[in-house]
C-alpha cells in the first residue's frame, strides 16, 4: 500500500515532460530505456493561417444550360478557375471558353478583373465526344464540297460573283496581314460586301453561340450549329482578302456570301464556325 502514492505521482509527471524539460526520467524513454521522441504538437490558429485567410467570392457557373454555385479564392487565377469547371463539368481547360465582361484572361486573378460576390461566369465549350459527334457529318459535307469546288472554274471568276467583285475593294474594309493567322477580333469584322453589294458586318457572339450577319436592313442571328459548312477562296489580283460563303441549306441557294474577308481571320472563322475554335 506504501508504493500508491508513488505511483500516482508518476502518473501525473508523465503527460508534464512529453518533450518538455524537468520531466519524470521514465517520461522521454520507451519500456525498453531507449530514447523516444513525441510527435510535434500542431500549432494552434485563430484563423490568420494561409487557408483559412484566402477571401472568397461567390461564382455563378452557367455552362450547357447548367447553373453551378461555387465558391472560389479571390487571389486565384483563370487558369485555377479553368480548373474548378473541368472538377464540376468534365470540360477540359483547353476546350473551355470562360467570359466574364470578354474572354477571361488566364494570367490574370479574380481580383485584378474585379469579380465580385454573385458574378456570373459564361462557359462555352463541347465536351470530346460531342465535338466528335457534331464534327464528323460537318467535316464530311467540306470534304465533298471542296471535291465538287475541285471541278469547277475558280469561284472569283464565276459571274454571280464577278458583279460583286468588279465594285472593287471597299473604301472602309478592315486592313490585311497576308501569310499571317490571328485570332477573332474583339470587334465585328466590317467593310465587307455581301452578294447584292450591300455593306455586311459579321459578329461572333461566342457566348451565346452564335453568328450574327448584320447589314443596314436587319440582322441575322444563326446558332453555330446550324452554319453546316463554310467555304472560301482566295480573290484573285487581291489574295490577301477572300471571298467566303456560310452553307445554311444543302444546296447552293442557301450559302451566304461574304466578299473582302481580311486573310489573317479566314481560318479563325472556320474554327469558330465549325466548333474547332477551341483548338485555336
């Protein structure tokens, strides 16, 4: 009975010289009288952590008709942004087309494009096998067309479009980069002819995926799926502008002709049209 007190005492030293100083001699050994080393002690945070400090803002993801809530760190990039949808969608980044007030910079956080708390964030993109799905009828009716284009006479020469052609160069089209590719400008490509010689204006409305083809009249608002092939050549003695037409219908009556299109955009629009303006 003399040896109790002893032990209790020992007891309550033991948890006091875990990796302290003055301890019990049995406190920092195993049973074995080696020495044993405690696991370090996790700090304590009132919130002034790395994590626990990041400030959030409240996103509204709207993708294929689909509304996501999601809460993301201000100081994050678009590129990190990229991310979080390909998590919540199955989108790869690179197929992605995010805006916010224009084309989301990737380079760029949150915070320095002034996001704010409700803020809507667009995303325009197909998944691999829709783009494989849509994109193989529509890769197969540009293989026919141009093998038929192949039989005929340079369409620049064709008279339907010689009338439009012989008006000359327009006195306001926009400036061409020749042997140059450039992406779609932020503004609507203007100055151009269509085939009754009315000034024509085309606007890519990429976030509601859509072509709208303006003239002085009216403007024409196609859904991108529904432009089955485009078409271009060219314009002879002015190879740095070409002459482009949008297939609406399966037969020649339906193609919308466009004249004057600068060189540097023709295969920009053909992606975009197409649905391969992701891989741009």
């Amino acid at each position: 009975g003399a040896e109790e007190p002893g032990m209790e005492a020992e007891a309550q030293e033991l948890p006091l010289g875990c990796g302290g100083e003055g301890g019990s001699p049995a406190a920092g050994r195993s049973p074995a009288g080696e020495e044993r080393r405690d696991p370090p002690q996790a700090s304590v945070s009132n919130g002034g952590d790395a994590e626990s400090g990041k400030e959030l803002v409240e996103l509204k993801v709207i993708w294929n008709k689909n509304k996501y809530d999601v809460k993301f760190c201000l100081d994050s990039t678009g590129a990190e942004l990229k991310q979080k949808i390909h998590s919540l969608t199955g989108l790869p980044p690179a197929m992605q087309k995010v805006m916010f007030k224009g084309l989301l910079p990737e380079e760029k956080t949150l915070r320095e494009i002034k996001v704010t708390n409700g803020a809507k964030i667009m995303v325009v993109g197909s998944t691999i096998n829709d783009v494989l799905a849509v994109n193989t009828p529509k890769e197969a009716a540009q293989q026919e067309v141009k093998a038929e284009e192949n039989k005929k006479e340079p369409l620049c020469r064709q008279k339907q479009h010689r009338k439009v052609l012989d008006k000359g160069k327009p006195d306001d089209v926009m400036p061409s980069v020749k042997g140059v590719q450039e992406r779609l400008p932020t503004v609507p490509l203007s100055g151009m002819y269509n085939k009754s010689g009315g000034k024509v204006r085309l606007t890519f409305k990429l976030e509601q995926d859509q072509l709208w083809i303006g003239t002085k009249e009216r403007t024409e608002k196609l859904p991108m799926g529904s432009i089955k092939n485009v078409v271009s050549e060219p314009i002879e003695g002015h190879e740095d502008y070409h002459m482009m037409a949008f297939q609406l219908g399966p037969t020649e009556a339906s193609y919308y002709w466009v004249y004057w299109v600068p060189t540097q955009y023709v295969d920009a629009i053909k992606d975009t049209v197409l649905g391969k303006w992701q891989y741009f």
